[in-house]
C-alpha cells in the first residue's frame, strides 16, 4: 500500500516560464515535505526530461512561448505509451481548464495560487500516480507467474487435457471439487485381465512368464487405439490413453479391448499357451449420477 512517505518522495516536476512562479511552487512544496523537485522554464526539455527521470507528477503551466502547455501534452503522449499523464496543469483563464483535461490532464490549479488548495491537488495526484504505478508491477507478475503455470501444466500433462484445463472459465468463488468432476465426465476405465493367469505361472518358469508378457506387449503396442503400451519392469503390461476428446470414450475403451482380443489370438496362433482375458468396461457418469453398470467380457 501506498503511504504518506512514498508520496512525498514522489518525483515532481514544475515547467513554467516565469521564474517566480517556479520560485513559488518550490517553497509551496518543500515546505509541505516534498524532497524530489526539478524546473525548468524551458517547455521543449520536458520530453527529455520526462525519459531521463519518469516523474510522478509534472506541474504544467498552459502559456508559455515557443511551445505551450498543450504541445507538450501531445508530445507527451508518445513516451507515455501507458495512456496515463501524469500532469497537473496551471492556469489563469477558466476557459482552458475543460480543453487541458481532455487533452489528458489528471487536474489543474489556478492562478494566482491557494497553498491548501495545491498541495491538495498534487498529493492526491502522486498518490493515485504511485497506485497506478503499483497496479501495473502487479499486472506483470500476474502475467509472469501465469506464464510459469502454463509452462508446468504443459510440462506435467499431455497438450489436450492441458488445453482443456486453460480453457475453463474461471469461478469466483470456486466451486470445490469441481474439476474433479470435469475431468469425471471425461473418462472411461478399461480394466483387462488375463483369465486364471495366476495357474499358468505355477507352471512356467520365470522366463517364460516374462517371454510370454513381453509378446503380449509387442503386439499390443501396434494398437491405433492406444496411445501408449509398455512393459514396466518386464512383468506389466500397462496402457494409457489421453488423447483428444472424442465423443464416446465407450467406444474408444472397446476398440482398444478389440484390439488386446486380437493380440492375443495372434499370440495363441503362435504359442502352445491359449490365452484368455476378461474385460471390464466402466463408464464414469457424469457428476449428478452414479456410476453406469458395469459390463463383463471374457475374450
């Protein structure tokens, strides 16, 4: 949050062309605390000025000869790519104060000078400044950490659930569980097993029992419906499947149970082992249901 310190330590600027008004302004300031002034009577510095020190506030007054208040609000305008001037006009005619504020001035003070009315204005001002200033520091590290989000979710899940995930509309609050529940609605579970498997490896030799599953693994892993197949530790057979959304994962489920069917017919025509595999298909409902029924195979 923004304090009476940081205001005063705001970093102000008076640009007027007559030296008593400078003068003035000066003492008005400094003795209300502010540390950080600069002048200058000269109206074409202050870009140069304005990209060398990026002041807080500039105290500006509207006629001025070779350039006016009003010009070097135009050229302010394009090192200030913000939208935000900080600028605080100074006037003797009423006429000019609606034109200044639309060409962007925040506010204005008249002439001749009331010192309470002043250092009013220009506190205000630098304590808006220095908020603006703050909002937008803390825009860029919203940014920056969003981008280091999308990084790990694209790092740590496959590219369409991390697609997915982005793309959900935000909840304030959220609702917990929620996205629990999304992702639910998404899935269907394959569960596959080898029908009395625990018999035939009474009877077969470690190797063989690893041949055997390593075959199995090799010809399932030609499937175009899975999207991954691998033997971990020589001993299991493992399946995962997160492709892009399709609009019956039933249907997908049971192209790959056809496809583990067709593996191990090509393995029984080869071997004098004659495999079976029971499948079960289990379709997660949606979050207002309970589970569908379960559906049993044996292949």
């Amino acid at each position: 949050m923004i304090n009476s310190t940081d205001v005063l330590r705001g970093n102000i600027l008076i640009v007027d062309d007559q030296e008593a008004n400078v003068l003035l302004l000066k003492q008005m300031l400094r003795s209300a605390g502010y540390s950080a002034i600069t002048s200058t009577m000269d109206p074409t510095r202050v870009c140069e000025l304005h990209l060398l020190n990026r002041y807080d506030l500039i105290l500006l007054d509207l006629q001025m000869p070779i350039m006016d208040g009003f010009q070097v609000m135009e050229n302010l305008k394009q090192i200030e790519t913000g939208g935000y001037l900080p600028i605080l006009v100074i006037t003797a005619q009423a006429g000019h104060k609606l034109r200044a504020l639309k060409a962007g001035a925040r506010d204005f003070v008249s002439k001749p000078f009331d010192l309470a009315e002043v250092l009013l204005r220009v506190y205000n001002l630098l304590e808006v400044r220095l908020l603006h200033l703050e909002a937008l520091k803390l825009c860029e590290r919203v940014v920056a950490e969003q981008k280091v989000s999308e990084q790990l979710l694209s790092d740590l899940v496959p590219h369409s659930l991390a697609e997915v995930l982005k793309g959900r509309p935000e909840r304030d609050p959220p609702v917990p569980g929620e996205l629990v529940e999304e992702c639910r609605a998404e899935i269907t579970i394959l569960f596959a097993d080898i029908v009395a498997f625990t018999t035939f490896t009474e009877g077969a030799s470690a190797k063989v029992m690893k041949g055997v599953l390593n075959d199995i693994a090799t010809r399932l892993s030609g499937s175009p419906a899975l999207n991954r197949s691998e033997t971990l530790d020589d001993a299991y057979l493992g399946s995962v499947d997160l492709s892009d959304l399709v609009a019956d994962h039933t249907i997908q489920a049971a192209e790959m149970a056809l496809d583990l069917s067709a593996a191990l017919a090509r393995f029984n025509a080869r071997s004098r082992f004659q495999l079976k595999v029971r499948v079960t298909i289990d379709p997660l409902a949606a979050p207002t249901g309970g589970r569908k029924r379960k559906s049993f195979h044996t292949l």
